[in-house]
C-alpha cells in the first residue's frame, strides 16, 4: 500500500519475484527508532506527508532491499533550463543509499544525475537536506522519465526519506561553489599554497565577470574576479592569483564563495573544507601515547566512527597505557556496517633510518573473515597505499588473509571477535611489532591504520594505542690505532688503524642478504689477512692482491648483532696528502642500503669514520710535525732574514718579521728616547709628553694655582682675586662688585634680572610685570587681554557681544541674531511668526501668506474647507460635495452607492434585478430565476439524463451511464461485445479467437495451453531428454521459492522440557527436514538437467547451488547455538545469490 499521487509510482513486478520494498507515503516519524524522519519537508511538522523506506525486519527491510520510485513521462521542452529538487532525509547509521537516474526510451536504459551516500543527518530531528540536479542536458524532451532508486544498509536502522519533488526551471542566476579541488591535506605546506575551487553556474544565463573571494579561518576575505565565462548548467574551476600560507602545521578552516549580482539562491554561493598541514616527525625515536591530543593523528573516510578517548564497551575496555586511545565504533557503542574508515598519522620523515620499525599496542574484536584493520603506508602523499606486511608475519601481526570487508580496499589483517564460532580476537591488548620494510631513507612517509566492514552484523572494533617507531638495523663504524709510532695519537707513516664495524638488528625480525663492503682510504693499504667477522663469510680482504673490504653476513636475526674488524696500515706522506685519513663503507640488504657512522645518533648519515693525520701539506719537504711554517714551502726567504716569507709579516722587509708599531719597511726611531717611536709620538722631541695635552709639546701641564682646571703655564689668571666673593676672579668678572652677576645683563650691574611674571621680560623694562600675557597696559590695561573675539574691531571689554561680529549691544533680538525686519512691517524677524507676510505676525486658521476666505458662508474658511462651495458639508463624506448621504431604503447602503436605491433586501441588482429576490431552492449555487432544475442541488441544466438523473460518465468514455451499456469501461459505450464489459474484444494473435476466449492470446497456433503453457517453445526439448524443458526450469524455480520459504521459517531452537517447547522443536525439525529435502531436490534436478535450467542473471549457478546448500546446512546445524542468527543471516544472502543467477 503506497498511497503515492501525482505522476510518481512504484515499480511493480508480478508473480513470486516482486520487487524488495515499495516507496510508502506517510507522517510524523517512522515505525523505527533512531532512523527517519519526524517530520516532513514542506510544512516542517508532524502533520505533513513524505514518502520513506522502511528498513525494518531482516531480509524484508534489509539488507540491501531496493525500490523504485518512477515518475510518468515529463514534457521539460517546455522549460527553458529544466532542473529537479527533492529533499532527503537520511538520519540512520545504517542508511546506505539514493540514486536518481533518467530515461528518454521509456525504462530502456537510465542515466544516473545524481546520487546521496551513507548517513546525512544525525538524529531524527535534524532538518531535512536538498539536493537540484541540472537537467539542461535533456532540455527539448517531451517524454522525459525520473527515476529514484532507495536501496537499504545493513540493519533497521536505515530508512530512508524523500520530499517536495519538483521539475522546473533553473532560475537566470543561480551560480554554486560546489568544491575546494585545492588545497588538501599534505606533509610540509608552504606559505605559497594554490586555491582552487570549481563553480557551477545552475541558472540558464551565462555568467562573467564576477567577483569570486577566498577565506580562511574566518579570516579577511581574498577578492579576485572570474574574467571567464560559464554557460548555463556548466562547470568551470578558478584558481586564485593570491597564495594561501598553510606553512604552520594544524587545521585550517578554508571557504570559497562566488558573488553574483541578483543570483537567486545565496544559500548555494559558498563551499568550505578543512585542510591540514600536516605535522612531520624526524626525530627517532618516535614515541605517541595519545594523552595530549591527536598529535596529527586524523580520522576519515566513509561511515567513519573513529574517537579519541577512553574506550568503554562490552568486551574493548580501557587504553593500553593512560586514559586515551584510538577505537572505531566511537567509545561505547559499535562500528557502522559498510565502514571504510581511517586514521592516518602525520609526515614521517625516515631519511636517517635504514630500517624503521613499528611497535603499537592492538585491541580487535570485529566480526572474524567479516570485518577487520589493515596498517598502510604511502610514500605518495596518500594517492596509494600498500599494506605493511603480511598474514601471519610476527609479531602479533595479521591473522586473517580474506576479511571481506575489504580494509584499506584489500582483505589481510586484523579479525575476529569472541562470538565466532572459533573466537580468534585478540582477547585483550597485544603489542605488534613488524619493520616498515623499503621505507628506510624516504622522506614524506604516511601511515594509516584502515578499517571496513561488511553490511551485515557488527561489534566493538578495533583500537589502538602507545605507537613508537626506532631504528630496526644501526651500523656503526670505529677506527683505533694499534700502532703509534711517534705516540702522539695522530696516524704517522707506518702508523696502523683497526676499524670495528657492529651491525645490530634491533628488529624482531630476521634481516636476510646483508653484505658489509668498505674501500680504504687511499693514504692506507689494507692489512690482508685482517679482516674478521662474528657472522658469515669474508670474500675480499683476506687474499693476495686485495685492497678493499667484502663479508657477506647473510641473515642477522632479530636481536642480533655482528661485529667486524679489520687492519690498516698508513702510508708515507706524499705532498699535498690531508691532514686526516677517513673511510665509510656500507652495508647493503634485502629490504634496505645503510652507511656506517661513529655516532650511533646519525644512523644511515653520511658520517665517515676519520683519524688525524701527519703528513708534508705545503710539499717543502720537511715534515709537518717539524715544520717552522706548516702549510708553506720553508725555502722561500724574500728579505733573507732567516724567516721563510709563509711565516714572514714583513717578507720584503731584512729588519722585521712582524709591522710592530710602525709597519714594515719604516724603523722603530725614538728621539726623545720616551719609548713611545716618532711614528706615533705627537711631541718626538718632548721626552715628558707623547700628546700635546691642555697647553701643548713643550709646556708643562702640572700646576693650577686657582684651581680653575687651567694649568699656570697656559693660564692667564694664575693668581685667585674675588672682590664680590661670587666664585668668579675678578679679572673674569664683567660685575666685580655686584656678587649676584658676572655681566651686566639687560637690566645692568647691581639691578637684578627679575622677571615676577615669567614673560621672559625682565621687571625693570617691563610695564606690567605681573602680567604674564601684556609688556605694556594696552587698552583694557594690565591684568585684562586686549583680545577681541569676534574680530569685529572692538575689544571684549568694551564689547557687550563679544562673540557677535555684528553686533557690540544686544539691541531687540539680543546677541548672535541679527535685528532683521524681512517684510517690513516694524516686527523684527525674531518677534514676527510670517516674517515674509507684511499682514501678519501670526498665522492664523489659514497660514501665513494665505487669506482668511470664507467662499460658501458655512464659518469655515476655505483654506480648512473641503467643500468650500457646499454650505451643507465641510468634508466630502461618502457621496462627495454637493451630494447628500441619504439613504432612502433605510438598508445601510446611501443613495449614492446602492444600485438598488428604492428596494430594501438588494443593494446590487444581482442575478434576478432590483425587486427580484436572487432565491437558491437548491443549494447549488444557481438562483432559481436561471435554474432548470430548481429543485435538484446537483444539476441546473436538464442536461441529457433530465432533471432527476446524474449525468455521470464513470468510465470518462464521453458517454453518459444512462446511455453506456458499460458505464465502467471506457473502451465500450452502448455495447457490451463479445467479450463484456471491462474485457476488450481484442485478438492479439489473430486467430479469430477473441482474447477473453483465447488461452493462448499471443499464439495464433493455439487457443488452449498444453502441458507447458503457448508459444512456439512450450513444448520444447533442446537437449532431447524426454523431458519438456519448461517442466525442469519451472519445477527449478518452484523447488527455490520453496526453499526460501521454508528457510524463512528456520527458528532457533528453543530449550526446555515443557510441552510447548517440544511441539515447537517438533515442528522445527520437521521444517527442517523438509528444507534438506528441497535441497536435495534441487541438487538432483540440477545433476540431472542443468542445461534445461533457464539462467539469465550473472554467475555461476553450480557454484551458488553449492554455496547455498553449504550456508544453509550449516546454520540448521546451529540452530542450537548463539551463532543461529549469524549464521541465518549468511543463508538468506546466498538464497539472494542464487536468485539473483536466475534472474528472479
């Protein structure tokens, strides 16, 4: 029961192979909790209709139960630019799926337009989402068709919901930002990251020339303008000129937004993601415990349930260490059937690691073969991953090779949980351990750890903690000497060195295929027969003839280390030969290359393993350890002053070796013999001086009789004289006898430079000297400004409007407003309410300017009157000047409004006039006066049935039922036929049997069925077994039918000893036997006559025959256990299976 309107329907297959479900159309919420809808799209109350899936009930409702919503053909040519709305609601966590398809060949083949993916909203209450598909592509189609295909999840929690559709036509502007292609989440984003966002113009005009903005955080837009053109219903993508700075690691907010002038619908302008840059990790150890944050860990995908936290579920409880772990499925509850979820972790950065290797803390308990967890890596920026390791590496690694659900979209990993058959979870944390093989020396490496699921039965999940990473294989590299001939701990000629190579497999892992080679320093020559190794073979080293360094070490186990040792003996020095003997090596493997280093820090650096050494750098032939001048050739002597020129400052120069003083070539001459050279001495010939000080070369600075800081020798007043005893000698005194001066200043000796009012005039010139602002009385004297405000020539104190420059008194309308008198009738304006009207001084009734008139003599004056010619009226009232308001039927309607002025009952004339009452007898809405039939509320005409008869057409055949002898068939009018009514007189076949007689309508050969039915085929046999073909397939399909009934009503058994229960058991094990008897039927059948059986879906029905009675054997033989319904659940899948390979 669909209860759909309008042009929509469900799809409806006949016989036993209907469809799965039908679209329903109903209110207010779902049967189903936490699933659907509470209410519609278009009223947004319990009270509207929508119509919905419902997902209820296994293998009724799900899983994956599709239906068809299909819609009559369309005519869009009419539109100039046809585009379809709907509205979806999809709040299940099990909700899977909406496609929208179109036809043009009538259901021939179908287009997908548009399709809604997974959960979309996350409770029943959340608002309804729309979806607009353009459909310009198909604009000029009369006969378009629109299909929607619903199809289930995996649990009751999926119903679906669709609302408000409508075809019609896009708006002229309507431009939509409808994804950010750039940037995306990445290791190492700069400050010069590109945006990039595509635009979709959903109106039907093209769009140019309009501003399109980025922004990030929230932050100052970025404005640029789109300078192309998009046509109606196109895509194009715009990238920005300005760079984005994403350099800092963390999450970023980004939004693009187009603005288009009158666009129609905003709500689509804008299109926002989150972008992360990534943190990069390059110091190892690695160690993340996750009781911080997320440390760059991100969670993503589809159905994704990944959460951070303190897990709390029936069987994965608590973090491995702390409080915090990764777990799917949230902390409390379970994953999502059909998950495909992640968590990635940041950039690592393995460039100075040879052999990384990973230890993490594990917790699964998923469905076993089912679901399950796979770690990744990628070296591509996430483009490609590739599984680490795989099923059965140690340790504790993947333990199922074929999960189904397919994580990271492949199927080894981590599976099982306590209620398989065989419980394989990991019953509690476990460490795993497994070296990230061929990720040594990469630089931008990612890890995931990936989950998925199938669509049916789910659990706790998986979970992770305490992830570290270290170096799986160090190879470090020593070098002693073991012969010091001049003891001095620097390699000398005939000096010997022995390196110590140690390689240490820190995995837990075997490393196969390793070989150490090493190739000496050229100022060496191996020692042969020195070479040593604790493991494996040496091939180069030992023999005659060789000069360089091979062990092959094979395989090194986990927690192993190899040592190796190996002599060399250093050369003489040569010229130009270093001053340090150095040499590396390296180590090759299976899985990975290594440099030796002498600092375990820097592993797989390039960090070679040196000795100083002697030798004759600067080739003069004298050693450097006894060299004068290392680094210069000793026999070059320009000045022949025994000092090779290398370690001569002054090379050209017999006297010196160094510029002392007064530089090369100039001699250190000292006349006054003061031990300071003339070179330097400002007085050569003052032996007492080297500066000329205060009085200069050749006079004394010592002695300062009136310690004025002026030496007697230079000083012209060497004697103290101060008659005023003011400090100053007299001979530099200006006033000798006046002790508060030295000079006579402005107001001369003996008289004091005063200045009371701080003017900067002193008193004795100053003729007002308390007066800071005046030197002199002026016109308002001292202590009063001479200001004059209004700059009007008078001075505020002989001004009684000082801040009027009109005016130096009040006069009539006091200061700041002039005396004015506009109209000249002896008022000033100030005084005057009409300063423009010489007549008045006050408005009045009427107004300045205006008259006071009184026309009609009614004591209004006109200005006020509306009818200034009616001594009757003031205002119009309902009739207007010079009508009175009289109604002369007393009916409430005046005279001047009614048109029926003289009859009380009518103020229009109506259908019967004036005087004529407009009766309905009937009640049908036609007045008697017009009526044929006045007593018959259902007609007004006699029409052709007359009065007292409807004149119905129930078959809309355009004859009336008193006239139709079959008035419920539109095909017939005043016949029945031959074949009655409601049966057509058809004869499809031609025969001259009409079909309503014809057995076999569509076969002109018969007119009743054989055994097999009609048709040219029904009583063939192709494979000539004697048995008509039609028998074996539909005998086949019956068996199948009947088989999935009856395992329909496979119960789990029920325990007991009481009555009821056994009559149950009873009549189970009856519907079981029957079950095992129709699979064996259908075996036979199939063994028998395979070719006979009609396959017209994909597959192999010998393998889903054989899959089928394998599942369904299995959960007959559970029914006793708590893995029935499991078990159940597999068998009614591969019932579907083989369905599906019949076509049925």
């Amino acid at each position: 029961t669909c209860n759909l309107s309008g042009s929509w329907s469900n799809i409806h297959l006949t016989g036993i192979f209907a469809d799965d479900i039908d679209w329903t159309v109903t209110r207010g919420s779902t049967p189903t909790a936490d699933t659907g809808p509470s209410f519609d799209a278009t009223l947004g109350t319990a009270s509207g209709h929508y119509a919905y899936l419902e997902s209820s009930c296994p293998d009724i409702g799900h899983p994956n139960k599709e239906a068809t919503l299909f819609s009559s053909c369309l005519n869009v040519g009419v539109i100039p630019a046809p585009e379809l709305s709907f509205a979806y609601h999809m709040s299940g966590e099990d909700s899977n799926q909406i496609l929208v398809e179109v036809s043009t060949n009538n259901c021939g083949s179908w287009t997908p337009v548009a399709a809604v993916y997974g959960q979309q909203q996350s409770s029943s209450n959340d608002g309804w989402k729309r979806e607009v598909v353009n459909l310009v592509p198909w604009s000029g189609r009369s006969n378009l068709r629109i299909r929607f295909r619903g199809i289930t999840g995996g649990s009751e929690s999926g119903d679906i919901a669709i609302d408000d559709i409508e075809v019609r036509s896009a708006p002229a502007k309507d431009l939509a930002a409808t994804a950010l292609i750039s940037p995306a989440n990445g290791c190492s984003l700069t400050n010069t990251e590109t945006v990039t966002v595509q635009i979709e113009n959903k109106g039907y005009q093209a769009q140019s020339n309009f501003p399109v903005s980025y922004q990030v955080n929230g932050g100052t837009p970025v404005v640029e303008t789109f300078t192309g053109s998009i046509p109606g219903g196109q895509v194009s993508a715009y990238t920005f000129t300005t760079k984005l700075n994403l350099s800092t690691t963390g999450s970023y907010t980004v939004s693009a937004k187009v603005n288009l002038t009158g666009d129609t619908r905003p709500d689509n302008n804008t299109v926002a993601t989150s972008v992360v840059n990534i943190p990069v990790v390059k110091a190892f150890p690695y160690s993340e415990n996750f009781e911080g944050s997320e440390s760059g860990w991100i969670a993503g995908g589809t159905n994704s349930t990944w959460t951070l936290g303190r897990p709390s579920k029936a069987i994965i409880n608590g973090a491995a260490s702390g409080q915090r772990a990764w777990v799917n499925g949230g902390l409390t509850g379970l994953y999502k059937n059909n998950e495909q979820s992640y968590v990635v972790g940041p950039c690592f950065d393995f460039t100075n690691l040879s052999l990384p290797v990973l230890d993490m803390n594990v917790w699964w308990n998923s469905e076993g073969n089912w679901d399950g967890a796979v770690l990744q890596s990628s070296i591509d920026g996430g483009n490609t991953w590739q599984r680490v390791g795989t099923f059965g590496d140690p340790v504790n690694w993947y333990n199922d090779a074929a999960i189904i659900g397919n994580p990271g979209g492949q199927s080894v990993g981590w599976s099982g949980s306590q209620l398989d058959d065989s419980p394989n979870d990991s019953n509690g944390w476990v460490a795993a351990r497994h070296p990230l093989s061929n990720l040594g020396g990469k630089k931008n490496v990612l890890l995931r750890v990936a989950f998925g699921s199938d669509p049916i039965i789910r659990d706790d999940g998986f979970a992770f903690d305490d992830v570290m990473i270290v170096e799986g294989v160090s190879v470090t590299k020593t070098a002693s000497l073991i012969v010091d001939g001049g003891n001095n701990g620097k390699a000398d000629a005939g000096d010997k060195i022995r390196y110590t190579v140690r390689v240490n497999n820190q995995s837990s892992t075997s490393v196969s295929g390793m070989i150490f080679d090493d190739t000496l320093d050229t100022n060496t020559s191996l020692v042969v027969g020195s070479v040593t190794t604790s493991k494996g073979t040496v091939s180069l080293g030992n023999g005659t003839g060789h000069t360089s360094v091979r062990v092959n070490i094979g395989t090194a186990n986990g927690g192993s280390t190899v040592t190796i040792t190996f002599d060399a003996t250093v050369k003489p020095a040569s010229s130009g030969s270093t001053l340090q003997i150095c040499n590396q090596g390296y180590l090759n493997a299976n899985s990975f290359t290594a440099l030796p280093t002498d600092n375990p820090a820097l592993n797989g650096s390039s960090d070679p393993t040196c000795l100083p050494a002697y030798g004759d750098s600067d080739g003069d032939g004298v050693p450097d350890s006894s060299d004068k001048c290392p680094g210069f050739d000793d026999r070059i002597d320009g000045d022949s002053d025994g000092t090779p020129d290398g370690c001569d400052q002054c090379p050209s120069d017999p006297h010196k070796i160094a510029p002392l003083s007064c530089g090369c070539n100039q001699l250190e001459t000292d006349s006054d013999g003061d031990g300071t050279p003339n070179c330097v001495d400002q007085c050569p010939s003052d032996r007492n001086k080297v500066t000329p000080g205060i009085c200069g070369c050749g006079l004394s600075d010592q002695g300062d009789s009136d310690q004025d800081g002026i030496p007697n020798a230079c000083d012209d007043c060497p004697q103290a004289s101060d008659a005023d005893h003011d400090g100053t000698q007299d001979c530099n005194d200006g006033c000798p006898n006046d002790a508060n001066k030295i000079t006579p200043g402005i107001c001369g000796c003996g008289v004091a430079e005063t200045d009371s009012d701080n003017d900067g005039i002193p008193n004795c010139i100053d003729g007002c000297p308390t007066d800071r602002s005046k030197t002199s009385p002026g016109v308002c004297g001292c202590g009063h400004a001479d200001s004059d405000s209004d700059g009007d020539g008078t001075p505020n104190c002989n001004d009684l409007c000082p801040t009027d420059s009109n005016k130096v008194a009040p006069g009539a309308c006091g200061c700041n407003q002039l005396d004015t008198d506009s109209d000249d009738d002896g008022t000033p304006n100030c005084s005057d309410e009409c300063v423009t009207d010489p007549d008045k001084i006050e408005p009045g009734a009427c107004g300045c300017g205006v008259t006071e008139v009184d026309g009609d003599g009614d004591g209004e004056p006109d200005c006020t009157d509306l009818c200034p010619v009616d001594p009757a009226k003031v205002a119009p009232g309902t009739c207007g000047c010079g009508v009175a308001d009289t109604d002369s039927d007393e009916d409430g309607i005046l005279d001047c409004r009614d048109d029926c002025p003289t009859d009380g009952n009518k103020s229009l004339v109506g259908v019967c006039g004036c005087g004529v009452p407009d009766i309905d007898s009937d009640g049908d809405r036609v007045a008697d006066c017009e009526d044929e039939c006045p007593a018959n509320g259902d007609k007004s005409k006699a029409g052709v049935c007359g009065c007292d008869v409807e004149d119905k057409d129930s078959d809309f055949d355009g004859m009336a039922d008193c006239k139709d002898a079959c008035p419920f068939d539109s095909n017939k009018g005043s016949s029945s036929g031959v074949c009655g009514c409601g049966i057509a007189d058809s004869d499809l076949d031609g025969d001259g049997t009409p079909d309503c007689q014809d057995e076999c309508p569509n076969d002109p050969l018969r007119v009743t069925a054989g055994e097999c039915g009609c048709g040219e085929r029904a009583e063939a046999d192709l494979n000539a077994n004697g048995i008509a073909d039609c028998k074996v397939n539909l005998d086949f399909q019956t068996q199948a039918v009947k088989l999935k009934v009856l395992f329909r009503l496979v119960k789990k058994k029920r325990k007991g000893t009481g009555a009821k229960v056994k009559a149950f058991n009873a009549a189970q094990n009856i519907i079981v036997a029957d079950t095992k008897n129709v699979l064996a039927n259908m075996t036979n059948i199939f063994s028998v006559s395979a070719s006979d059986i009609q396959v017209t879906g994909t597959g192999s029905l010998q393998t889903e025959l054989t899959k089928t009675d394998k599942m369904l054997r299995k959960a007959m033989a559970k029914r006793g256990g708590k893995l029935f319904p499991r078990w159940k659940k597999r068998g009614n899948i591969a019932i579907r299976k083989l369905f599906a390979v019949l076509g049925i």
